[in-house]
C-alpha cells in the first residue's frame, strides 16, 4: 500500500497560493508608486528646466525684471498643480 504524503502537499500548495497573492498585489502596488514617482519627476524636470531658462536670462541681462518674477511663480505654482494632479489622478484610481 502506497500512502500519499498529504500534509506536504497541501503546506505547497498554501505555501504557493500566499505568494501567488500577497507577492503579486505587492508588486502591483509598487508599480503602481513607481509610475506615479516617474510623472512627478517628469513634471519637475519639465518645469526646473523652464525656471532655468529665467534664471539664465537674469544672469545674461543683470536685471530681473517683474514679469519675469511674475512668470517663475507662475511656473513654480503650476509645477506644484501638476504635482497634485497627479498625485489626485491616481489616488482616484
């Protein structure tokens, strides 16, 4: 008579299941933070990179005039609603 070893079969197969589950949601999620990081970063380098052509034209011209006061702080309050957009975009989802 052939007896079945049960008992490690069936810690195997729980075994699998648990990391079948909670390693895949876990990758998901971090994936998931990995692609919100990604949009952020991209965000900000897209507006540092404008705040840098400001910052150059100071330097050429030895003179900061109030408009180009006026259009750094508007780029660095839409880097700021960028960021926050994203960040409620894929809160939401």
């Amino acid at each position: 008579l052939v007896v079945i070893p049960l008992i490690p079969i069936i810690l195997g197969s729980i075994g699998g299941a648990n990391l079948i589950l909670f390693e895949g949601t876990s990758i998901g999620l971090s994936s998931k933070k990995k692609k919100i990081y990604r949009e952020i970063c991209l965000s900000l380098e897209l507006g540092i990179s404008k705040l840098y052509v400001f910052q150059q034209k100071a330097l050429a011209d030895k003179l900061l005039t109030n408009d180009e006061i006026e259009q750094s702080r508007k780029i660095s309050d839409d880097i700021k609603n960028e960021i926050l957009v994203i960040k409620n975009k894929n809160i939401k989802k």
